[in-house]
C-alpha cells in the first residue's frame, strides 16, 4: 500500500501571494533589501518563495557558508511538516513515524547516539526496540513538543519494557535468571530526561548469604553489563577514564546480605549528568539486583549543550566536573510526579 505524503506546505496560496507583490518591485530594490538583511539564510529563504524571485537571488545561495545553512535548513524544518533537520547529514529528512525514521549511517560526534550497554538482553526480549537514543529521535520528540503533531514523534516513542528468562553462571553454578528492562522519558522543565530499570533476579535452590562473596558480586556485575550506567562509569575498568563506577561499596552489600538483610545506595557520575540507585537483597530463594539510571540530556536543541556532550563524552574538558551536584537529576526525576 503506498503512503501517502501529507502536504508539506501549509498556507501555500498566502505565500505566493505575498512573493507576487515583492517579485512586482524594482529588481535594484530587491537587491538593496536583501543586502541589507543581516542572515543570508533570511534571503535565501525568500528566494525559495517564488520562481521570479529565486533568479533575482540566486547568487546568495553561493554565500551559504555551514552556520547560514543550518539556519536556512532548521527554519525549513520548522515550516515544512514531516521532514527534520539531521545534522550529521547536514540536510532534511522525511519521516512518518517512530518506524520510519531515516538513520543516518555517519551519525558521530556531538551527534552520535547514547549507547549504554546491555543491546544483546533488549534485542531478544524486546524484537525493534533498542537502548539507544540517537539525537534524530531527540530532536524529533523536541519538535513534536515546540512546533507540532507534523513535526516529531510522541514522547511515548522513547520508552518501552520487557523481560525474559535466561540461563546464567553464577557461583559457579548455572542460575535461571529473571531479566525485566524498561526506559521512561519525559521533559522536566526544557530539559529531556531518561530513566532506565534493570531487575535481576537470580533464581537456585541453595543459594544462601553464606556464599555471596565480594568476588561474586563483582563478577555478577561485570557479566550481565549491569556495570555500565554511561560512557564513563565502568566497573572492571574497560576504558581509561572511568569517573565513577555503578556500584556502590561491595564489601558493604556482602555485609548486609550475610546478614540476611538488603543493601540499597545512590551514585552519580562525576563527568555527566548521570545518577543511579542500587538495590540488592533476598526475596525468599532469590537474589535480586536492580538498578535504576537517571540521565538529563539536555534541551536538545542545535548545537547540543553540553549536557549532551558530556553524555557521549565528546569535546568536552573531563577535568570539568558535572554542573549539577550528585544526586540532582534523581531528585528531579523522582519530584515531577
């Protein structure tokens, strides 16, 4: 069945209208106008209005330098319905829903996608959902909210949930395992929040607070990726510039789950706007982990604020510490209701 494509247009007939009367005047005076308009992307769009007028000035089009073509391309975005402005590819792309969104294949830099890690559990429990949030669907969710049901997607796109059963090695032993995975998203203030729920809950007959060790809460961590709440917070150590790490004080939990009692502690990353809790404790014969990430992407706008960038750790001084305190975007997230 072919989609059809909304008109993309809207108030065509005013327009032309208005482009009739101004292609009317004096072609020196319509030069004068445009030489003294500040933005060239201004005049370029004015071009764009009418056949007449785009042959008085098409020479502005040669000046479009890459600032003034953002501009020209973020206020067609803005006028135009079912297209957004990708900047990684540095033109308009159509879109006519979550399903259909166009990603471009270069996606980097400030403009790569947020990625935490754990993409092998979401793909088999939840079939075309995926971890990552790339900045398209950001700016999408932002359009949607300023301008329009025409030019976004709903808030609604960003979040999902699911669980599985999987078999898991753990003291030594092959464990049924529990898996639930869910992300929120919602706008607090003019910034776009993400939440994400991991719940663990490993399941063997013979499981006492006896045998919970350090050593087996680490390695627990390490292979179900539970260790990974942003680019810079990583438990065992893969990458360089690790900030912070998930977990809180593991001695601390073997101590409170010897004691047959549960162990809950907060964090935050000290480079981004990250913050977490963690849970761990006994639920009858099972042993249950959750953690629950909170993450303030910023306004998502172009350029990305720094909120963003310190998010994917890019161009960004990581001796700079994070604008919020620890703890700040969990209590904002907890208190919007």
């Amino acid at each position: 069945m072919a989609t059809t494509i909304p008109n993309t247009m809207p108030s065509t007939r005013h327009y032309q209208a208005q482009s009739r009367l101004l292609s009317m005047m004096p072609v020196e005076m319509i030069l004068d106008i445009a030489d003294q308009t500040a933005s060239v992307a201004d005049v370029v769009s004015l071009a764009l209005t009418c056949k007449d007028l785009l042959s008085i000035l098409s020479k502005y089009i040669k000046r479009l330098d890459a600032h003034s073509r953002e501009m020209l391309l973020t206020t067609l975005e803005r006028d135009t319905n079912w297209v957004v402005y990708c900047p990684a590819a540095r033109k308009l792309l159509p879109f006519y829903s979550k399903e259909n969104i166009f990603y471009y294949p270069d996606e980097s830099g400030i403009y790569q996608a947020f990625r935490p890690n754990g993409e092998r559990h979401i793909a088999s429990m939840c079939p075309g959902k995926s971890l990552r949030v790339s900045f398209l669907e950001t700016r999408l969710v932002r359009n949607r909210r300023l301008l329009g049901v025409t030019h976004g997607i709903p808030l609604s796109c960003l979040s999902f949930s699911g669980r599985k059963s999987i078999s898991f090695l753990f003291l030594k032993t092959q464990c049924k395992m529990q898996l639930e995975i869910s992300r929120t998203a919602k706008w607090i203030g003019d910034d776009l929040f993400l939440s994400y729920t991991w719940i663990f809950r490993v399941m063997k007959v013979g499981i006492t607070r006896q045998v919970i060790s350090t050593q087996s809460l680490h390695d627990f961590f390490r292979d179900t990726l539970l260790d990974d709440a942003c680019y810079h917070c990583r438990l065992d150590g893969r990458k360089n510039y690790v900030y912070g790490v998930l977990h809180p004080s593991l001695d601390e939990a073997e101590a409170k789950l010897s004691k047959n009692s549960a162990y809950e502690g907060i964090g935050g990353c000290s480079c981004c706007e990250t913050d977490w809790d963690l849970s761990i404790s006994w639920l009858q014969h099972s042993l249950v982990f959750k953690a629950v990430t909170y993450h303030d992407l910023g306004c998502c706008s172009i350029p990305p604020d720094p909120k963003w960038q310190k998010l994917l750790n890019f161009g960004i001084d990581r001796s700079l510490p994070r604008e919020s305190c620890h703890g700040h975007v969990r209590h904002m997230w907890i208190n919007s209701g």
